[in-house]
C-alpha cells in the first residue's frame, strides 16, 4: 500500500488496496462504494453503498477532500481518507471525525464489453455493433416464444466471474419479441448503470451469475421468468423479454468494508 500526506497535517490519505486501472479523472463516470465511519470509535455513521453511476467525478457532490484522494486514484483500488477536521467537529463537545472507506472503479460513458467474439446460440436473434459499440438487435419475423430461458454469450470475457447477489456494472437494451425497446442504458446517453442482482427480475439475474465481467450476453426468457401477467411500463403482460448486457464490472457480495 501506499501513503501520502497533504499539506494539511490532519488531511490522511491512504490506498488500502492498489488497483490496477485507469486513474480516474473528472470526466469519468466511477463506480464508487462508500462508507464513513467515525474516526475516533470505529462506530459506522453510514452503510456501505453505491454512489449513482449516472454522475461523472465532477458532477458527484463529494466534500473536496474526498474529491481531491479520489482524483487520480487507479480504478480497482481501496482508499482510506480521513479529511480535515470540519469547523463543526473542532467545536468543543464535538464527539465524531467521519473517515471514508471508498472501493473505487472507473467506468467511461460508452463504454461497451470487450471480450473475444463467441458464437450465437440463439439463432433467431442476431446482435451486431453500432457504430457507437452499443448493440444492434435484429430478431425473426417468425421468432419461437421459449418456454425455458435461452442464454448465449457472444463476447467473452475474462474477467471475474460474477455472482449471486453481486453488484454489477452495465450496459443493456432491453426488447420484445417484436422487436420494440423497452428500456436500453445506450438510449439514456451510454452510462452505465448499476444493481445487485438479487433485485433484479430472475430471468435477468440468472442470465448474469456465473458470467464473466467483459463478457456480452443475450438471453430470451418467459414471463414468468420476468414480469409475468403485470404490464410493467412498456412491456404488455404476459412478454416475453430479450435483453443484451455488457458487463463491465462485478462487486462480490462478500466484499468486507
């Protein structure tokens, strides 16, 4: 690990673990998992959670010391900051000095998988690249409706492999059989978005844990396996789903604050 130390004698920075991505700038869109804990007793002020993936470095609304550890960190690392004191922590009765624990991942806009292409399973949906990298999805005219999921990977990556309950890092467009969009991260300008998969409908999980992070997937699954006989939004009753994700990242449920 490394240390460094502001000019500020009370300004603590610490990278706890050395990542081996790209350092982060201010344009950058990160994954960032934060928690606080006070400084003097160990006690948690706040849980460990995500910050919103849709805000870049310098749109996030972080406290300048904790924008200023972030700024350049490699993405993969751990850091431990502990800021200077605020005015209201050096008031006399003052009992807390949060420090920061933050696990950080750097994640451009547009960013799309980069795994090594794989053979499509599916034979009645074709995938191919925009010129933005984001998938294209052609299905038949005369597409089966499955009674069991189907799931291919079209790009194969090698990163970790995620798992049940994780928090993942994607990209993904969402259609019909019929080929209407219903929902697509590439529509809401290419950034990625972020969510456990154990909250997700299971047809989407499942086509997720035990791939690995840079990998593509496609999948087709029933209604069952998704929002069964409710109209959810867009998507009628009774639909069957087709979604292509991009894995860009993968947080273990097991991760230790």
């Amino acid at each position: 690990s490394t240390r460094k130390e502001s000019s500020a004698a009370s300004d603590v920075y610490k990278r706890q673990v050395e990542g081996d991505g790209a350092p982060l700038t201010e344009d950058m869109y990160p994954v960032l998992k934060v928690a606080t804990f006070d400084f003097g007793s160990g006690e948690p002020l706040s849980d460990y959670a995500s910050l919103p993936v849709q805000s870049t470095l310098a749109e996030l609304q972080l406290p300048e010391p904790v924008h200023s550890g972030l700024l350049g960190t490699p993405s993969g690392s751990r850091i431990v900051l502990l800021p200077p004191a605020t005015e209201a922590a050096q008031k006399p009765g003052s009992q807390q000095t949060p420090m920061y624990v933050i696990d950080v991942i750097g994640v451009e806009k547009n960013q799309a998988a980069d795994g090594k292409p794989a053979e499509n399973s599916i034979d009645f949906i074709e995938v191919s690249d925009g010129d933005d990298g984001s998938p294209q999805v052609k299905i038949a005219a005369d597409a089966p409706k499955p009674a069991e999921q189907l799931i291919s990977t079209v790009l194969q990556g090698d990163g970790p492999e995620v798992g049940a309950g994780d928090e993942v890092v994607v990209q993904y467009r969402g259609v019909l059989l019929d080929g209407t969009e219903f929902d697509s991260s590439w529509a809401r300008g290419g950034v990625p978005t972020m969510f456990s998969t154990d909250g997700v409908v299971t047809g989407f999980a499942d086509a997720l844990v035990g791939q690995q992070v840079g990998s593509r997937v496609v999948t087709v699954f029933p209604p069952e396996l998704g929002y069964g006989d409710q109209e959810t939004g867009s998507i009628p009753a009774d639909s069957h789903l087709v979604f292509v994700v991009d894995i860009l990242a993968a947080y273990p449920k097991t991760t230790d604050q």
